[in-house]
C-alpha cells in the first residue's frame, strides 16, 4: 500500500511540473520582451574623442561630396546652356551676341572652352568688329577667367591670337596712313 501511495505521489508531482510547463510556456509566447526593438537602449560606455570626430569628418566628407555633386550638376547645365547659346551663335553672329558669348564664356571659368570659344570666333567673324576691337574684347574677358583657369597654354594660346589680331590691326590701319 506504501507503494501505490508513493506512486500516487509521484505521478501527482508529475502532473503539476508538466501543467506548470504548458501554462509557463504560453505565457512567454505572448509575453512582449521589453527594448528589444532599440528603443532607449543607450551604450554601455560613451564613444570617445577619436569616435566623436571620426563620426563628424564622416558626416563632413558627406556634406562636401554632396556639395560637390551639386556643382557639377551645376556646372553642367551651365555647359549644355552656353552651347544653345554658342549654335544660336553660329547661326547668326552679331555684335551683341558675340560680346554675350565671350561673356559666357568666361562666366563658364573653363580656359578650355574659353579657348574653342575665341578660336571659333576668330574663324567665324562677323564684320561687326574690327581687328583691334576684337582683340581688346578677347583680351577683357580672359581677365575674367579665374587665375587657376589662366594656365600657361591658355595664355600663351590667347596672347598669340592677340598678337596676330593687333598685328593685322596695325598693318591696315599703316596702309590706311599711307593711302592718305
């Protein structure tokens, strides 16, 4: 009788230890643990001097590459602009337009397109200008250029057909003197 009463027992603390496991587990199931979705979770240790600037030069090259983008975006609209503006140009070269091209030209700050821009102008000239004149708005709106953009073959370039211009210039204007 011990034994069927110790079974009893045994198969009574069996029960409750297996009902306890099906009733924890079912509470866990539907029990939300708290700040697992990152919510005010801070570090263990705050990040150091080095981390905080790292942290800052990142976002800083951010901003410039950013900036930078922009420019360039810019800088290239402001190209295909002056180009419409350069075929209007070709199709109809006045004084007006011809002084607006030189002028965008240089607001454009590229000596390369400054360079194609006077070497087209002096290969298609209008009668609007004389030698001379052409010389001295050539001249005026390469001083508009950045100093960065004035490079050596550019200028060398510039003051040669500066030179050819005058020069061209000063023989008409001697052959003018002497038919006088």
């Amino acid at each position: 009788m011990l034994l069927i009463l110790i079974a009893l027992i045994l198969a009574a603390a069996a029960y409750v230890i297996v009902a306890r496991r099906q009733s924890n587990s079912g509470l866990l199931g539907t029990q939300t643990t708290r700040h697992l979705d990152g919510e005010n979770l801070r570090p263990l240790f705050a990040p150091d001097e080095e981390e905080l600037r790292a942290v800052e030069r990142e976002e800083q090259k951010m901003l410039e590459d950013r900036a930078a983008e922009e420019r360039e975006n810019e800088r290239q609209k402001n190209l295909a602009s002056f180009e419409e503006f350069r075929q209007t140009w070709r199709e109809l070269p006045t004084r007006g337009n011809t002084i607006e091209l030189l002028l965008r030209a240089s607001e454009l700050e590229r000596g390369d397109v400054y360079l194609e821009t006077v070497d087209e102008l002096l290969h298609k000239r209008s009668d609007a200008f004389n030698d001379d004149e052409l010389a001295q708005l050539i001249e005026s709106h390469f001083w508009l250029l950045p100093q960065s953009e004035r490079t050596p073959g550019v200028t060398f370039t510039i003051n040669r057909e500066l030179a050819a211009l005058r020069g061209r210039a000063q023989t008409i204007s001697d052959e003018e003197a002497s038919d006088a």
